[in-house]
C-alpha cells in the first residue's frame, strides 16, 4: 500500500518545500519510489515549456520517479497571493476534485508520495474551503515544518492543536533553520520537543542555497512508522 502524507507549515516563508525535497530525498535512499505532489500553486514564471512554480520544480526534482510538471502540479497560477484570490481573479476555480485526481494517479505510481501545501494549515482555496478541508477528505497524516525564529512555539502549537481537531494524525515535525541559529535556538527546540506530542524527525540547518544540496541526510524517516 503507498505511504502518502500532507506537508503543512506554521507559515508561508518557513521552508516547506526546503523540507519535502529532503524528505524525498531521504525516501529515495531508503529505496522508495517516491513522488512529490504540489496541487495548488500560486507564484510562477512563465517559461518555454510553460507555467511553472519554483517550489513545484523541487519536488518534480526530488522525485525518485520520473514525472511530468501537470503531473506534480496540476493547478498553478502567476500572482503571488493567496490562492483563493488569485483562482478567482483569474476565473478558475480550484476543483477538490482535480487535486484528488493528482493526487491517485501518483498513488497507482508510486509507493510513497508527498503531497505540499501552501501557506499554512488553513489557507483558503475558495471561498468556503481551505487546504485542510481537502487533507481531512483525503485522510492525510500530516507533517508539520516548522520554521525555526521567534513565535514559531505558539505556531507551532497552534497548528498541532488544529491538526489534532481535524482527526488527522500529526506524524512527526522537522525543525528548519530557516536563519542563523540565535541565542535562545536551543531553547525553542527543547520547548517545542516538549510540547509537541509527534516524533522529530530532524533539523535542517541554515544553509545557502539550500535547493541544490541533499539535505536528506538530516532526516530520520524511520523515527516515526506512519512514514517510514
């Protein structure tokens, strides 16, 4: 049966994509046929071969699985905003239905699959519906990316306490050092160890260019058995 699972973050900006090309990184040399699955996108360039989404190139490049870019993400849009504002301007509504069809057809593929969020836990992608509304029908376990500066403790706990109330099970946290480490790093790891009821499954320190490295070997996949 293929292991699949949501990637939500504390925020927008705090390494999400960062921390799920490490994750299909880390599949990949456990010998997963892996995939990475981005359904909404919104902040994209248009090139010779299309629209296509910075974040959305990562995971098709993380893949262990060789897949087309309408296969990684499906739906994309130019504007930077949130996707519920950008889907209307632009008269196409986000169908829960196409993000699911995706979604499947990377299952029959795959034996692992990644599915990326955007923003964070309750970003909308229509008027009534938000990307968590999608993960309960799905019944994702979800991942919790967490951005490691000030505040991130009470949003990171916030986000677990949401996940929690959906009925979805929170499957492990990566802490991303998305900065320099400061004074107080360590006491929001240990704090945020001791309040978050999900296994660690690694740090990713503050590296530049972080896109081009392999950054799989900061993760344990095995720490948590919902993914490994």
């Amino acid at each position: 049966m293929t292991k699949r699972w949501f990637i939500t973050g504390t925020d927008t900006e705090v390494g999400k994509t960062i921390a799920s090309g490490a994750l299909l990184q880390a599949a990949a040399r456990a010998g997963y046929r892996c995939a990475g699955y981005k359904p909404v996108a919104s902040g994209a360039a248009m090139t010779p071969q299309g629209i296509r989404n910075e974040d959305a190139c990562h995971l098709q490049a993380c893949s262990s699985l060789p897949l087309t870019y309408d296969e990684v993400n499906p739906l994309v849009f130019i504007e930077p905003t949130s996707p519920h504002i950008v889907s209307r301007v632009e008269q196409r509504p986000i169908d829960f239905a196409v993000m699911s069809r995706g979604l499947a057809a990377l299952t029959e593929k795959a034996d692992w699959v990644l599915v990326e969020g955007a923003g964070g836990w309750f970003t909308p992608l229509t008027a009534q519906q938000t990307f968590a509304d999608w993960v309960q029908h799905e019944q994702l376990p979800v991942i919790l990316v967490v951005g490691i500066k000030l505040g991130c403790i009470n949003h990171a706990l916030l986000t677990a306490q949401a996940v929690a109330q959906s009925g979805l099970a929170l499957a492990g946290w990566i802490a991303n050092d998305i900065q320099p480490a400061g004074r107080w790093h360590q006491d929001y790891l240990e704090t945020l160890q001791r309040h978050l009821r999900a296994p660690l499954l690694g740090e990713i320190p503050y590296v530049s260019a972080p896109s081009t490295q392999d950054l799989g070997t900061y993760l344990d996949i095995r720490l948590c058995p919902l993914i490994a």
